[in-house]
C-alpha cells in the first residue's frame, strides 16, 4: 500500500509542511500511519481527505466549520459544492467581462469619455439590463437574444454597427446630408447588417426600430442622438423609395 510522508504531500498539493502539522495538531488531518522511528505517513484516503479539506477552505468556510461536517459529505457531495461556487464566480467574471467590453465599445463611440458618463453607462447597464425586451412576446425575444449586438460583446457586428454610427456623426458634423452619396453607402451597409442581425425579419426589424426610438433611461439600450436616427431613416429611406 503507497504511503506518502508530509514533505511529499506537501509538494503534490502545494501546501506548506506547517500547514499539514497544524491539520495534525488540531486533529483536522491526522497521517494514518507511523513507522518504528515514529515517522508519520498519509495514506490514500488521508489524501481524499485532504483533497476534501482544500476544497471547503476554497469555499470560505472557517476550519472549525470544515471539522464539523468533513465526516458527514461524501467527496462526490464536496465537489458538487464546489462546482456550484465555481460557476457563481464565472458568472461573475462574465458580467466583469461584459462590463469592460461595454466600456471599451462605448470608448469607439465617443471620442471624449468622463467619468461621469462611464459611471452613469455601467449602472444604466446593471439596472435597465435587457428591459427593452419586454415590447417583444416571448418568441421574438429568443431571437433578438441571439442576434442583436450588444455593447458587451466584442464581435464583428458590433464593430459594424460603431463604425456606422461614427460615419452617421462624422456627416452630421460636417453637413453631408442623408440623400448624399455617402449617405446612400451607409444605408446600404446599414441595412445589410441590419438583415443579418434580424435574420431579414422586416416586420421584427421595424417594431425594434420603434423601441429604439423611445428615451434611453426608458429601455436601457445605448442612447443614440436623435439627429443621427433620424439621419438613418432618411438615408435608408433615400434608397430605398
């Protein structure tokens, strides 16, 4: 039978030899076996034990606590414990992650960002989180779910959608109207784009497009000027007629 001695689990596991001495002192974890020289050795199951031990600390839980109830669950029970923290932190780290990605969309759409409008952005984004989705029945929530870009993902769509949004402000700014040459090229991609997000839905792409319309604080989508919308109506409707 294989038998460990606490320098060697203290190397496999990563722990300190004064870690695995305290386990013994407080009888937490104590080696199974002992030699004639009174040399201590942790058997297979020590080692579960152990493993078990690592995995409660990891769930924060105080070692008077991980005493009390080490006996009691199986490692089958421990694991699924700590499974289920373990996907509490990633969904966590998602929302982290699509957070910052909002940030640094949001960073290509305005040129000058304070941190007033960062902070107002991300709390606007934690409370109003997908609320414009209640216009829409439960069916066509699925697909807009699933196609529409969103300021959290970092995909090509997205990147499509900004960049047609600055193009809009560029030629507001500089007096290039909707009916314009420029103007026909952006309807153009737009609605390409808009196809593909919406799966060539029109009737969909048109109820959107009214949501989209409504005050920003109403629906929690990014708020876009009202002369840039209305810069994509006309120039779609240019092509369109």
């Amino acid at each position: 039978m294989k038998r460990w001695t606490t320098g060697e689990v203290a190397k496999q596991r990563n722990i300190s030899v004064r870690t695995l001495r305290y386990y013994d002192q407080i009888q937490l974890l104590t080696p199974s076996f002992k030699d004639d020289h009174g040399k201590r050795f942790y058997s297979e199951d020590d080692l579960f034990k152990l493993e078990k031990i690592i995995i409660l600390k990891s769930l924060s839980l105080p070692l008077e606590d991980i005493r009390m109830i080490l006996d009691k669950l199986t490692y089958k029970q421990i694991l699924t414990s700590h499974y289920n923290y373990l996907q509490e932190e990633l969904s966590k780290l998602q929302t982290s992650i699509s957070h910052t990605a909002s940030l640094i969309n949001m960073i290509d759409l305005e040129e000058s960002l304070s941190w007033e409008r960062v902070s107002e952005m991300v709390q606007n984004s934690r409370k109003n989180a997908k609320k414009w989705m209640d216009y829409f029945p439960e069916e066509e929530k699925a697909i807009l779910q699933e196609s529409l870009p969103n300021l959290s993902n970092n995909d090509k769509t997205i990147q499509k959608y900004i960049g047609l949004l600055r193009r809009m402000e560029w030629c507001i700014q500089h007096n290039i109207t909707p009916e314009s040459d420029e103007g026909a090229q952006i309807a153009s991609e737009l609605i390409e784009v808009s196809n593909e997000s919406f799966q060539e839905d029109n009737n969909l792409m048109e109820k959107f497009w009214e949501v989209r319309k409504l005050p920003a604080e109403e629906t929690g989508l990014y708020p876009i000027s009202e002369e840039v919308l209305e810069f994509a109506e006309r120039c779609i409707a240019y092509v369109t007629t």
